[in-house]
C-alpha cells in the first residue's frame, strides 16, 4: 500500500498533527536515510503507527478497524489458516452471512483478496489496520503453553518414558535421545511462546521432583510451566546438541549458542549451562537479529537530556560511556547512537559479545576468548582499520581502558559501557583501572547512566499520594528537588505541590496481565564540563562529582523517573524498584 508523499503531507498539515516545519524536516531526513516518510514520522515518534494507519485509511477511502483489545471467534478467525494470516497480514474478525469482514496492512492487495475469497468462497471485505493489531491477533491462534504442554505429553507419553529409561542407561544415548521427537517438540515450544511472550531470557531451574520454567519478560522473571522431572536430561541434551556443547559433562559449567529462524523472527539464542545441586540449570538469552535500533526519543531521552547528548554526538572525537547494571539497556542505547552516526562519510567498527543487533554499512567483530579475541585484543586491530568511530562493547580491564582511552586521544570517537551505578562513578571505575586522570578528562565527553522501567498500558489509573506516602518518599529522595525538576519541566503547575500531582496505577486486563507492557529508559546525562573535568585531575570523589554536575543542571535517573511518573508512562513503584534495588 502507497500513499502518495503529496497527499499525506496534505492531510498531515490539515489536521494539524505536526507543523509544515517539522515534515520538511522530516522529508529531508527521509532522502538522506533513503526511508519512506511514513517509517521517519514513526522513528522520530511524530505520529503512532494507529494514527499513521487511521489517516492512511482516510486518504484511501477504507474503513478502519483496531483490533488490539478485541478476541475474535475461534472458527472465525481459522477460515483464514494462520500461514496465510502471517505470510500476508491479513484476519478474518467478522462473518455476516456470506460477506466476510478481514482487517489487513494493505487492503489494496487485490492478490490475496482474490485468492482467499477462491479458497473459502465468501465475499470479502476488506478493513484497513495497524500492524500492532494484526500481532496481536495472530497471537490468539495459539493455545497456551500449558494446553500446548498437555498435548504434547499426552500425544507423546511413551516417548517421553523411553527418554527416561535411555538417558539413565548410559551417556552415549544421550545425543540420540535430543534427536528425538518428543524433546525436540518441548524445546521448540518453549522458545516459541518465549518469542510471542516479549521473553528476554529463559530458566529452566531444576528441582528435586520436578522441572520449573520462568521467562524474564521486561525485566521481571514470571513462572511459565512445571514439567516432570523425566523429561530433564532430555532437554539439556537437546539444548547441548543445539549449542554445540558437551554432552557427557555434567560437572563444569559451559556457555554456548545457536539460532532460530521461522518466516516471523530470527533470534541469536545464548545459553550458559551451570551445574547445580538437583542437576544443571539453563539460562537462555533471546536476541532478535531482526531489530532495528531505537530512536532517542522512543528510549525515554527528553528535554535538556536528549540535547545534551545529541550535543555529544556531534563531536568528531573523544569518549562516550554508558553505565549501569546487566540488563539495562545499555547496549541498545549504544546501538540508537550508532544509528544516527552511521552515514556514508564514516567508518564504524565495533568489538562486542556478543553482537546483539546486526547493523548495515558497520562492521561488527564478536569476540572470542577461546582463540585470544577479546575486548582488547580485537580493540588493538579495529585502530589499524581506519575508523573514525569504534564501538567497544564493555570495557572490562586495564588494557581495554587504556586502548580506548588512546584510542579517543588519537582522533576517534570511542563509544562503550561500563559496570556501574550511577554516572558518576564511572569516573573512579576508570581510574580503578589504571587510566590516568589527566587522560580521562581530556577524552570523556559525556557519561549516561540509566535504568529500565516497565511502561504502563494504557488503562491505567490515576490517583494522589496521601500523606503517608509523601512522607515515606521522603527518605528515598529529596522531593522538594524532584518538585522543582517538575515545575522546570512543566510537568505540573509553578504552584502545584505533591499532593495536587496525578501518578498512575496499573490495571490489570486482557493483553495486559499485570498492568504494564515494554519498557521505557531513566536516565542520567552527565556532561563533562571544564569544571568537571578540574574536579577529575584532582581525583575527587564520585559524590562530589555527581554534586557539582547537578548543581551544573544534571537531572538524575530518580528525577527523570519521577517525570515519567507524572506523564503515565510508568509508576513510582517502578521508578524506586530500579534504582533501589
């Protein structure tokens, strides 16, 4: 479906949804990324994707339907089959005698329209919608993991009985026993609903009678399924042979990795194996090599901080770090920057482990320890390659600091992530590692420091905070700075108080089980200013540098959370669970 560039901008500016400034900016943007206008008006979160499809509609003439919190009838939904549904993005929600109501991304698709109505012989009407409400859909042809699980074990009992009785033979039946179908259907169905699920990572922890599967999904680990103890050593051998991992050791830990691939994703599946005392758990991290990076804007940066760092990105040398915990989010803001810098004038290398997006026009390295790639060994080479900025995905150790240090100082733009909790101490980090001063100050140019936060669905609710609750809050943080953050950033009224400021509730509902879906970055930007930069060469303390920063306007992640707690975007709970923690 095409919507002529001439047309759109037409609408666009009629109905006032963006100023004639802001879609020039946009069209020109458009040309140079050799995008179509309508992926820019998303990336750069001008319009959301049902908006964008309810004008599109308009401009065609179609009616359009959201179908994102409707559940549609069974043997409505299975007219289409789901390889046809998936393949071209078409549902079928409502059937009125012979005419057939199918929500589709391109209802202009006279091919399949023909096709369908041949195969089921009804007359087809076509809707307009969006592609969030066809995922959603395309998710009701699924059963749940425990009916899919019951099945399974029902269909496949003796199967599984003869798992048991081969692996406790001998080890050499082992790789037999995860070529067969039984284990092999277990497997692949949990990384299927892994992947419908949103899943970061996979538990399989086993236990004395049994075995207990979670999913980490936004950051929070859930029970998925118990299985019977039984089928244990037959899905660690499966997921050895997978990995390419020992089948006979049991005792020492082992990492490795393999693939998925069907015709909807494509994920790069790690897996750390460890023994543990009621045998060996697996942990499973899922990432899409389907992904595009984010924009700033849709990670959570804003105001003063969203400037301040595309500021930094504009500089042709020095160093750019950002810090926090495992998990937060690090290496996907990475990627955003590398998004914006990647343009045909530069050449962009990266050293990373293990490369979680794949980029075009950057040449990505993957570390590997077995054979001496590491961090430093592999930053040692990408210098000798003619970049002008390097991305190294951790910096670990001496030597890696010092040659992305070096790096910096000899006219490169060195992007990386460091292990630490706040801003600030990244700076002690760095010299912890041997770096000197006098060097840290003269390549840093900025350090982020962040946390992930779930983001509320969109029924939440709203409610005051009582004065118990206020008074509790005051010994997480200081709320007469976070009230003049939000004053300053017009989040409430010059005269508001605690007590007159809207937070939000989750709710619980279809879709959205625990009241949150996806999650949203808190940050901290803090820019190495001249003064900064003194308070560094005298080895000043972290606090004293997270100090002189705020009093320079840094806001911190607890203050940018409170933001986004008073926009809706996520809860107060949220906010001190991550930072807290």
């Amino acid at each position: 479906m095409k919507i002529d560039p001439k047309d759109l901008k037409k609408f666009v500016l009629d109905a006032g949804l963006i100023s004639k400034q802001q879609f020039e900016k946009v069209q020109k943007k458009a040309k140079t990324k050799k995008k179509d206008i309508e992926t820019i008006l998303l990336e750069d979160g001008l319009m959301d994707q049902e908006d964008l499809s309810k004008l599109n509609a308009y401009i065609l003439g179609i009616p359009f339907v959201s179908l994102k919190k409707e559940i549609i009838d069974s043997e409505i939904l299975k007219i289409i089959p789901e390889p046809i549904a998936r393949k071209h993005n078409i549902i079928a929600f409502r059937k009125d005698g012979t005419n057939l109501e199918v929500a589709m991304l391109d209802p202009e698709d006279l091919r399949t329209i023909d096709f369908i109505k041949k195969k089921i012989g009804l007359k087809i009407c076509p809707r307009l919608t969006s592609p969030d409400s066809i995922k959603k859909v395309l998710m009701q042809y699924h059963e749940t993991l425990e009916a899919e699980f019951g099945n399974i074990i029902k269909k496949e009992s003796g199967g599984i009985r003869q798992i048991k009785e081969k692996s406790e033979d001998d080890e050499k039946n082992l790789r037999k026993v995860a070529k067969e179908l039984p284990v092999i259907k277990i497997v692949d169905t949990l990384l299927k609903h892994a992947v419908l699920q949103r899943a970061s990572d996979i538990h399989i922890e086993p236990t004395e009678k049994e075995v207990i599967v979670r999913y980490r999904i936004d950051g929070i680990l859930h029970d998925a399924m118990v299985l019977p103890k039984l089928v244990r050593a037959g899905i660690v051998a499966r997921i050895k042979v997978l990995s390419d991992l020992k089948l006979d050791e049991h005792r020492l830990p082992q990492d490795g990795r393999f693939k998925i691939e069907t015709g909807e994703f494509k994920y790069s599946i790690r897996v750390s194996i460890l023994p543990t005392f009621a045998g060996e758990k697996i942990v499973m991290r899922l990432l899409s090599e389907t992904s595009r990076a984010f924009t700033l804007e849709v990670l959570g940066f804003s105001g003063d901080t969203l400037e301040d760092l595309q500021h930094n990105l504009k500089k042709p040398v020095g160093m750019i770090l950002v810090t926090g915990p495992t998990g937060s989010g690090k290496t996907t803001t990475l990627y955003s920057m590398l998004d914006i810098l990647n343009t045909p004038e530069v050449n962009i290398s990266t050293v990373e482990d293990p490369i979680e997006y794949r980029m075009q026009r950057i040449n990505q390295t993957q570390t590997n320890a077995k054979i001496g790639l590491t961090f430093a060994s592999g930053l040692r080479s990408l210098v000798r390659q003619d970049p002008d900025i390097i991305m190294v995905g951790e910096i670990r150790d001496t030597e890696t600091s010092s040659l992305a240090i070096n790096a910096a100082l000899t006219g490169h733009l060195v992007l990386s992530t460091l292990h630490t909790t706040d801003a600030a101490g990244a700076i002690p980090r760095l010299i912890d590692m041997k770096a000197e001063p006098f060097l840290i100050s003269s390549t840093l140019n900025v350090i982020i420091a962040q946390r992930l936060v779930r983001r509320l669905c969109s029924n939440s609710e709203k409610y005051t905070l009582k004065d118990s609750e206020i008074k509790d809050l005051s010994k997480s943080c200081d709320l007469e700075k976070v009230l003049d953050v939000l004053r300053k950033e017009k989040v409430v009224k010059a005269n508001a108080t605690f007590k007159d400021i809207s937070f939000y509730k989750p709710v619980t509902s279809k879709g959205c089980e625990d009241g949150y879906k996806g999650r949203v970055g808190i940050y901290e930007v803090l820019n190495v200013t001249e003064t900064i930069k003194e308070l560094i060469v005298k080895r000043a303390t972290s606090d004293e540098i997270q100090a002189r920063a705020q009093q320079e306007g840094m806001r911190t992640m607890m203050e940018d959370g409170f933001i986004k707690a008073a926009q809706g975007q996520t809860t107060i709970e949220e906010v001190l669970r991550v930072i807290m923690e």
